[in-house]
C-alpha cells in the first residue's frame, strides 16, 4: 500500500501544479510590499460601484466627497498646491475602504459611524501607546480613552485642528464624507506643500501616518487612481489596435473571477486561486481571460493562459523597458522575468504608461500603471 500511497500523492501534486499553470493571476508567493500596494490590501474584496470606469472600487458619493474637496481645498488653505481626488482616494482606500459597506446619506453622513480600535495601548489592533480622551467620547464615543474616527481615520484631538465644514451645513464631522475629505486634504497640503512633487507628496502621507509601510501602500493605490483618473488617448493608433483597447475597455468595472472569461466575453470561473478565492460564483475575467476577448474582436485568436499568450507575435524584451511599448501591446509579469515559464500575468498596453488590466481576487476591471504589478517581463506585438 505504500509504494501505491506515494504515486497517488506524486499525482496529487502533478494536478495541483498543472492546475496552478493552467490560469495567470496568481500573484507571486512571498512579495514584500511593493511600489503599487501590499499583498494584504491587493486581496481585499474591493466592493463599490464603478464612476464612468475610472474608479471602479469607490462608492459614487465618496468618489465626489474627494472631488469636491479639491475644488474647496484652496478657499482654506490658498498656499496648497496640486491636490487632486487620487491621492484623497488613495488615503481613504487605506483607512477605510472608502466606507464601503455603510450607507452614505446625499449630504455626507456616513451610517454607522466608522470607529478604530480603543488607543490604550493593549496591543489590539497594532496600537502600543495609550491616548487620553480629549473630546469627551464626542466624536469617537467613548469617554474613557481615544479612538480614530471617520473614514479618513482622524483622533479627536488631529480633528480639532483639521476639521473642516466640506457639505456648508455649519458643522465639522469627521464622520461626514464632505467634512473628512476636505480636513484629509488640509492636513495633507500642512504648510503650503506641492503634492505635485514626489518627496512632497511622500512626506505627506509619512505625516498622516508615520510608518513606511503605510507610506508605500498609500502611495500605491495613489499611483493607481491617478492611472484609471486618465483615459488613454486612442487618436494615434491603428484601427486593430483601438478594437482591442476598446474592446477591454468596454469591461472596466466587470468582476475579476478566477478562470473566468474567453472568446465570447466575461464568463463564471473556477476555484481555486493560490490565495483560495473561488470564480465559481463571479461572472467575470481574469488577466488573460481578458486578454483574449480583447484580441478576438480584432480577429486574432490568443491561447488562454498567459504564459502561452507571451509566445505569440513579435516578444519584446524587459531589457528594453516600457518605453517600447505600444497601445495594443500586451504586458506580461513573471515571478523570474527572463524565465516566461514564470509569467503569471498579463494586461493590454494602452499608452502613456497604463494597461487595462483585471489585476485579482476582489477587484474589477481597471485601467492601471504598467508597474502596477511585479516582475514586469516584457511584452508582446500582435497588431
């Protein structure tokens, strides 16, 4: 029985691998946080509905909560420069999720209250340094100690010298979506910053939380709204090219679903991912699912997992960077870029250092950077 027992288990893990290669959106075992955002936030379930595509995880009222906020933000603070609604987004994705989940009223008030963990120092939460009550449990509800509130996160005591009436109703609420956006935004611009700049901007969000772990995940989904904020500009390409932007484009905000889409459009996939999320019950794409209905409008024909798709047409090589690339191009992602038998990803190039891309687990259809996801590995031109 013994020697029976190891065949079986060898078989076991044959089909387990050749499961593993049969799809492309597993994301690489073992990253650190990275440039785009860390592992632990890339396999939220996003939630949300889509704005025109553009920002497909967050709710339509947020999404104008942080809009307005930039048109405010310079009656309050006149020496603030280059504020604009992503790098708002990218805050809020942190912190809260953009409160997804909650109802948000037309006036901004977001039911139920978004409270953090009771700052006592108990170690619950990651918190080690208690805080004195400073508001009397008047914004966080509680008397006894300090909590963060809203959904930009702000402490009671941060709130007093922030807050900011963003909804005109005479009243500065953290947990008001209008008022937390324009205080985030003042407390983001500090003394006449230029977000514009990168160490500026960095600077600002080491300010709102001091860790460089935060920092990089913040700047992550920062990068990534400031991409899907910025429709690709399709006057210069070729008429088979714009059928396969267009034709991925015309997705942005379908689920990602393990296994699913082909030839036809978006389609219910198949469990398991790597990270154990099934597709059996989500009608969508994964990466290369995608991919391949893109390109059959255009008449071309794409093997289904993205490592095969790298073996057709004309491959352009990492060593020659982004810049090489074409709208119309895909862009492949390998765990050992140099190795395409590593490839576990793959997007449709756009322009202007962006992708359609359905990037995981509990996202949408989305434009993003190009370095959104690790290990880029070059590309390929079929048009």
């Amino acid at each position: 029985m013994r020697p029976r027992r190891r065949r079986l288990a060898r078989w076991t893990c044959v089909i387990a691998l050749l499961l593993f290669a049969a799809l492309c959106c597993a994301a690489p075992v073992g990253n650190a946080i990275s440039a785009y955002v860390a592992l632990k936030t890339g396999v939220q379930e996003d939630g949300g509905s889509a704005e025109g595509g553009s920002a497909a995880d967050i709710p339509p009222r947020m999404l104008t909560a942080y809009k307005k906020a930039v048109q405010q933000v310079g009656k309050h603070a006149p020496k603030c420069r280059s504020m604009r609604w992503p790098i708002l987004a990218g805050i809020a994705k942190v912190e809260s999720n953009h409160a997804v989940g909650r109802n948000i009223a037309g006036n901004g008030d977001i039911r139920p209250k978004i409270y953090g963990v009771l700052l006592n120092g108990s170690g619950a939460g990651g918190n080690t340094t208690a805080f004195p009550d400073t508001d009397g449990g008047r914004w966080d509800g509680t008397p006894t100690g300090e909590r963060a509130v809203g959904p930009f996160q702000f402490l009671p005591s941060t709130w007093d010298g922030v807050g900011a009436d963003g909804n005109m109703d005479k009243r500065a609420d953290p947990h008001n979506a209008d008022d937390a956006a324009l205080g985030a935004a003042l407390y983001l611009c500090g003394n006449g910053r230029d977000l514009a700049k990168r160490a500026q901007l960095k600077a600002a969000v080491f300010q709102y939380n001091r860790s460089n772990a935060y920092v990089a995940n913040a700047l992550g989904w920062i990068d990534q709204y400031t991409a899907a904020a910025k429709d690709p500009d399709l006057k210069d390409v070729s008429a088979k090219a714009r059928t396969v932007i267009e034709a991925a484009l015309s997705q942005r905000g379908v689920p990602y679903s393990w296994g699913g889409g082909n030839a036809s459009g978006k389609s219910y996939g198949i469990c398991c991912s790597p990270g154990g999320k099934s597709g059996a019950a989500i009608e969508g794409f994964d990466c290369s699912g995608l991919t391949l209905y893109a390109y059959t409008k255009a008449g071309i024909r794409l093997p289904r997992v993205a490592a095969a798709q790298a073996g057709v047409g004309q491959r352009i090589p990492a060593r020659l960077g982004t810049g090489a690339l074409k709208p119309g191009d895909l862009v492949f992602y390998a765990t050992a870029p140099g190795r395409d038998s590593t490839i576990y990803h793959v997007g449709i190039y756009v322009g202007g250092g962006q992708m359609v891309n359905a990037p995981r687990p509990g996202t949408v259809v989305r434009l993003d950077a190009v370095g959104a996801m690790s290990g880029y590995a070059g590309g390929a031109r079929l048009l």
